[in-house]
C-alpha cells in the first residue's frame, strides 16, 4: 500500500484552503458603490470588455476575459506589454478597460494609462491599493487586495489571484442577470461541448421520421404489427386512428401482456392491445427535455407529434449516440 502523505503536507494545504477562503469571504464587504459603477459602465459600453494585466494578474485577465464572453459580455484579453508595441490599435473608443494589478503600479500597465486616458475609455481596475497610481486613475476600483498572501514567505501571488478571479466571476453574473442571459444564449457559446448539445439539439433534430416511424392503423391485426415492430427496429409501433392522429402506441411490455392473456395474434386488433395516450413530445422540444421524460416514466421512446398527427419517434438510443445521455 503506498504510504500515507505526511501530515506537514496537509497541513500546508489545509492552510493554504483556509486563508484564501478568508481572503474571498473578506470580499462581500466590498461591493459597494463602485461596483455598481463598474456594471453600469460595463453595461453602457457598446464595444468590448478589454482585460488586461501582468504576470500572474494577466493569467487571471485571460480568464476573466473568458468568463465575460462566455456569458454574454463580448470580452477578450489584450497583455499590457504587447498594447505598448502595437496591440493598443485592438483598443477603441467604444471599448471599456478592466485593468488588474495588485499593486497598482505594475509599470507595464501604467504606461497604458495616457493611451486609455486619450480614447476616453472608462477604467475598471482590481488592484489590493485604492491609492496606487492604477486605483487613482479608475473610473471605478474594485479592492481585491488581502491581508497575507497564503505563501509563507508572502510573495507569490495566491490570495491574491484567487480574490480577483472571485471578483470578476462576481462581475461577469452581475452582468449574466442584468442582460437577462438564458442557458440558450450559454450554449450558443459552447456549441461544441457536451453542454451546447444538451441546450441546443432539439427533439427534432434526432427523431426518427418519414419512411422509418413505426406505423400501423388501429384495425391492424397482431402479427401484422409484430412484422412492423421487427422491421423498423425501435421495438415499439405507432398506432394511428382513422382520421390519422395518434390512437396510441404497442410496446414490448404491452405484447407481454397479450401473451399473457393468450390472444390470438392474427384476428386480435392492434386497438385493443395498444397503450392509449402515451407520453410525447414536439418537435421543438429540447433533446435534453426528451430524456428527462425518458427518465421519470422509465420508458425508452417517445412519439412526436404536430397537431396531433405522428411526425417521428425519438429514441434512447438516438439520444445516447446524439451524446445528450
């Protein structure tokens, strides 16, 4: 058996958990009015967020940036260094600046702050000195500094970063509810994940339909249902009325019963075998939704219909290859 870790570890990192838990917690006590201002003048913009920062605060700008795409504030991260040599031209007068820096006097980005001053962007800073030359300089200041970073030498950049991230996930849902952001709008920007699929695929988009929907009317006798049943492979039929709507549907355990009760399956009509008002579902449905219903009603299918009428079935299996199961 490997050996247990030695207890200086966890007791390094339980440490290390507690103090920037604290430092996070210490944040509630500071959104006051310049946060308001900062969402206000986030809202107001109608170009992008630009984020930016040095060294370690950079890392966390880069993830900011991409937290405030992701939830509906267009974002993207511009490095102070590479603005001073011509990434500034990414900048423009309808953009807004949030600037991170937990000294407030990284050089890298003060040099920014004429360039800034002269389009007339607003400037949101993180910095942990409201009156550093950075915090002085914003239009609104956000203070994420922290009593004691979590190294024991209280140099490397750890509770600090950590409390600036929490404060730009603060913004980013602040700014998420006030434009009314919904979970579509979210997988819009993820169209590739598993997430995208579960919030975008539609019932519609994986049923079977056409030629490949089990069908039969409701006079057909047993057998013949059996045969559609085998042929279109989805191991239930669709039964249909006379005037084409959805009478009710035949599965595997409605034939358990019918053999239980010893019919004969060549005068036996499929209407007095069949299971009436099945669960369903509409075309426009959530694929996501679909199998929730699966779900909840232990079933493996479901019919879709429009106005009543038979447009697909969608199937469990349809769902797992679509990857929303």
């Amino acid at each position: 058996m490997p050996n247990e870790p030695m207890k200086p570890f966890r007791n390094s990192a339980l440490r290390t958990i507690r103090m920037e838990a604290e430092a996070v917690a210490a944040l509630a006590e500071r959104i006051t009015d310049d946060f308001d201002r900062a969402c206000e003048l986030l809202l107001a913009t109608s170009g992008r967020v630009i984020v930016t920062g040095m060294g370690k605060s950079g890392h966390i700008a880069r993830k900011i940036a991409a937290t405030f795409a992701s939830t509906g504030t267009p974002a993207h991260f511009v490095h102070p260094g590479e603005a001073s040599h011509g990434d500034m031209g990414m900048i423009t007068a309808n953009d807004a600046i949030i600037a991170l820096s937990n000294s407030g006097n990284v050089p890298e980005v003060i040099t920014l702050l004429p360039m800034f001053k002269r389009l007339g962007v607003p400037l949101i800073s993180m910095t942990g000195n409201p009156n550093s030359t950075l915090g002085l300089a914003s239009d609104a200041h956000l203070n994420t500094g922290v009593a004691t970073e979590a190294c024991p030498l209280d140099l490397a950049p750890t509770s600090s970063t950590t409390t600036a991230l929490v404060m730009g996930d603060a913004l980013a849902i602040a700014l998420l509810e006030a434009r009314g952001f919904t979970a579509e709008d979210f997988a819009f920007s993820h169209p590739g994940g598993t997430l995208g699929k579960k919030l975008l695929l539609k019932v519609g988009d994986v049923m079977h339909s056409g030629e490949r929907i089990p069908q039969v009317s409701s006079d057909t006798p047993l057998a013949q249902a059996l045969l559609e049943i085998s042929n279109k492979g989805l191991g239930m039929t669709t039964v249909i009325d006379r005037d084409g709507q959805l009478a009710g549907i035949f599965t595997d355990g409605d034939l358990r019963r019918a053999i239980d009760l010893q019919v004969d399956i060549n005068q036996t009509k499929i209407a007095t075998l069949m299971t009436r008002g099945p669960k369903t579902a509409k075309p426009g449905m959530l694929a996501a939704e679909a199998l929730r219903i699966m779900e909840e009603n232990k079933i493996t299918s479901l019919v879709v219909i429009d106005d009543g009428r038979v447009v697909g079935v969608i199937h469990l299996m349809s769902l797992l290859q679509a990857g929303i199961a």
